[in-house]
C-alpha cells in the first residue's frame, strides 16, 4: 500500500487503528489506554527512547499532583512510577516507597529508569514502538476534516503512517499544525512571549557541609551567593533565584536553575540556539558552583539534558480552560483530567517567576474539548500544548497530568473507533464515565 505525497508515492509502513505521535508522558498515556481499550497501536517517537521530557531533558523530579486521598493521576502515571521505582536497588526501592506521595521535591528520578519504564508500559499494552520517527507532514481529506496519512522521515526515508485516530504527543502540537488546527503562543500570541526553557543538570560528587540542599543552611548560602554572582556578572541567567532539587543518586544535586528567554521551540534556527544558550549558562554555573558555594569544590558534571520546554503553540480546542478557572478550581461534568500543580508562570522576558497556589486538597478538572482540536475530526492532542490560556497551561503542562490528559487521548480515540464517531461529537462525559471504570482517579469522593 502507498499514499500520494507531494507528487511521490510513500510506502504505508504502519497501518493501525491508532497512532500516536511523542512517546513522553501524553504519549504513554494515550498509547497504553487505547491499547488497553482493544485498539491496534503505533507510536512514533523521534528519539531512540521513550520518556519524554524526564528521559530526554532530565526533568525532575514530577511535579505534585495529589491530595490527602493518593495521586490525582492514575493508572497509567502511577504504574509507570512505580515500575520506575523497580528497577532500583532494593534499599533504595524502600526509601522511595515508604515517602509521603506528597513529597514530590523528594521523589527523585533516573531518566535511564524512566525509558525502561515505558517502554515496559508500551511493550505490555501491545503497543508497536517507531523510534528515530520523524513527523514532516500530513496528508488530509478532501474536506481538510481528517488526516488520512502522517508523513515521517527515519533512517529509510520517507514514510507514510496510516491510522483510524491520530494523536498529537508531541509537546509542541507538530501534528495539530501540520492538519490546520489553529493554535495560540505565549501571553500576547508571539512565540518571544512564551514561558523560557531550560537546560537541566545534574552534578555528583557534592559534599554538602548541611547534608541535603533541603535545609536552611543552604537556601541561606543561595539567597546570599547567587545574586552576588550576578552582580559580578559570573552568572548571566536571568533568573531570580538558584533552583535545584535533590537528584537521583547519592551526593548528587540536580539543577533547572538556567533561563533562555524569548527562543521560538517551533523554529529551527532559534531552537539551536536555545540549545547553544543553555548550556553556555551551564558552563558558568560549573565554574561558579566549584569556585564558591560550598560542597561544589569538587562537584562533577554527571550529565544534562536537551533544552527543557515550557510552553510552544496550544492549539485551539472546541473547549478552553483559563487561569481563572484553575484559580476557582473548577470542575466539569466531562473533565478528564484533574490537577493541582500551582500556577507557575516563569518569567519570558528575564527575571521573576509568578506563582498561585492551589488550596491543599482542591483541584481543577480539564473538560474534553480542551484535547480536540477545532476542525479536525479524527485527532486529539495527549500533550502540554492543550486548549488553555498560559495561564492555566503554566500548571497543566507538568508531566503527571499530561499523563492523564494522554490517557483521555487515548481512550477516546478507542471510544470513537468503536463507535464510529467523530472525536469532537463524543460524549465527554462518557469518556470521563470510561476513564473512571479503566482505573482513572477522576472520581474524588
């Protein structure tokens, strides 16, 4: 089988009910759900490897999402955590197992472990993992309202991929763009006004003279150190503070303390030197840290990871969330997904970083059409770029909900198959009422 494009044939080399597209949290989400659900699955990842963020830009750790009652997200989430916390050693395992869910900051991850991981998930659900994929186009119906073939670029060339459903994992909502789904960027719709990115690392063979970065001693030694350097121009980050967390492994810190401002993440040029920038910023944090803060004399760069992005287009859904609806915590009778990971706007233009909290033990709920793109009928979007203001899309782009927000992807898509209905004309709240009998923690009672 073949498919036209641009005046070539393609060979078909995935034919299936569904494809996804990213094999980060949204991806995993969507891939096991629907595979779950007796779907035929492809998902095509642009790497060698599954994780997404966690595995690929060493972010961590996973942002809170929970309340008194367990984790907000679930079952895809906390089963991919905790076969993470399997492969650990076993003192370690119990660590880890015997702390209060609520302690994100504590709950440190491996990006080797995250891959294994999900693609154990993948591998399990039945899912047909495409690694080194490249999507670069799509072919679509007469009437523009379906995709009928994604193109993609690996070691072979080029290919075509054909599915019932379509799903944008991709962060960046590639696929949504490439059908003509119309999107928003930033505060004021430019790419300059969206949230910065970050190149992330990790340094070992730290001695810390307080025994964790978690104490007073050290957030003291920051607060005076850090703004010093600045002023002495030995850090040139824009941020207003030095960010880090403890980091999987012993005397090990990790860092998401560098800011690139005003990069466009849909642009090639600008992206590179988003990358480049990164890890100049890095450099001087190395060179700082030995020099001056305590513990870091003999600090080694264990690794880092691909620049870390916030925020690109959200594309324009047949429903949207706000700021002001996380603020009130509103809930919907189609909501697929729950959060309560804070507002947490970084600054786009250089320093400062506007925080909301959530009350503890209230959150919002996401409603169905903030994940189906206005004018296209068979794809949902399982990923950060979601129906929001930036706003409300500063506190749902954290991996655990978009996990969740994958897993709407994915068993709606399954829900439209069989039932032979458009995506946008599906009940959400019988894909919230799916979600909850396939072990999701949507019902908070």
């Amino acid at each position: 089988m073949s498919i036209l494009w641009k005046n070539t044939e393609l060979e078909v080399i995935s034919e299936t009910d569904v494809a996804v597209f990213g094999a980060g949290p949204g991806g995993l989400g969507a891939a096991v759900m629907a595979a779950r659900a007796k779907c035929s699955v492809a998902v095509f990842e642009q790497a060698g490897r599954p994780g997404g963020a966690a595995a690929l830009a060493e972010v961590s750790p996973f942002m809170y999402s929970a309340d008194s009652k367990g984790y907000l997200d679930g079952p895809v989430y906390t089963e991919w955590f905790d076969r993470m916390l399997s492969y650990l050693p076993p003192s370690m395992q119990k660590k880890q197992r015997e702390m209060d869910f609520g302690l994100c900051s504590k709950r440190t991850i491996s990006p080797t472990f995250v891959s294994l991981a999900a693609e154990d998930l993948l591998l399990e659900a039945g899912c047909k993992p495409w690694y080194h994929c490249r999507l670069v186009d799509v072919v679509m119906s007469a009437d523009k309202r379906n995709i009928e073939a994604a193109v993609i670029h690996g070691k072979g060339g080029f290919a075509a991929v054909v599915a019932k459903r379509y799903i944008d994992a991709t962060g960046d909502g590639d696929l949504a763009a490439l059908a003509g789904a119309p999107f928003e960027m930033g505060a004021d719709d430019t790419p300059e006004s969206c949230q910065p990115m970050t190149t992330c690392f990790d340094l070992d063979n730290v001695e810390l003279p307080y025994g964790t970065i978690r104490c007073e001693d050290f957030y003291v030694a920051a607060r005076d150190l850090f703004p010093k350097a600045k002023e002495e121009g030995k850090i040139s980050s824009p941020r207003e503070s030095l960010l880090c967390f403890d980091a999987f492994g012993p005397n090990s810190v990790h860092f998401n303390t560098t800011r690139i401002i005003e990069k466009d993440a849909t642009d090639t040029a600008s992206l590179s030197e988003a990358e480049i920038e990164g890890r100049r910023q890095l450099r001087e944090y190395l060179v700082w840290l030995r020099a001056e803060f305590p513990g870091f004399k003999e600090a080694n760069l264990r690794s880092f990871g691909d620049v870390g992005i916030r925020e690109s287009r959200r594309i324009k859904g047949i429903a949207r969330i706000t700021g002001d609806d996380v603020k009130a915590t509103r809930h919907y009778p189609d909501g697929i997904a729950c959060c309560n990971y804070s507002i947490d706007v970084h600054n786009p233009h250089g320093n400062g970083t506007v925080h909301y909290h959530l009350e503890p033990n209230t959150y919002y709920e996401i409603p169905y059409g903030c994940i189906i793109p206005q004018g296209v009928d068979n794809m949902a979007v399982a990923s950060r770029c979601i129906s929001s203001d930036q706003m409300a899309n500063s506190s749902c782009r954290v991996m655990p909900p978009v996990c969740s927000l994958g897993q709407a992807a994915g068993v709606a898509a399954a829900m439209s198959i069989h039932s032979g209905t458009p995506l946008p004309q599906l009940d959400g709240k019988k894909v919230r009422k799916a979600l909850i009998e396939a072990g999701a923690n949507l019902d908070r009672k």
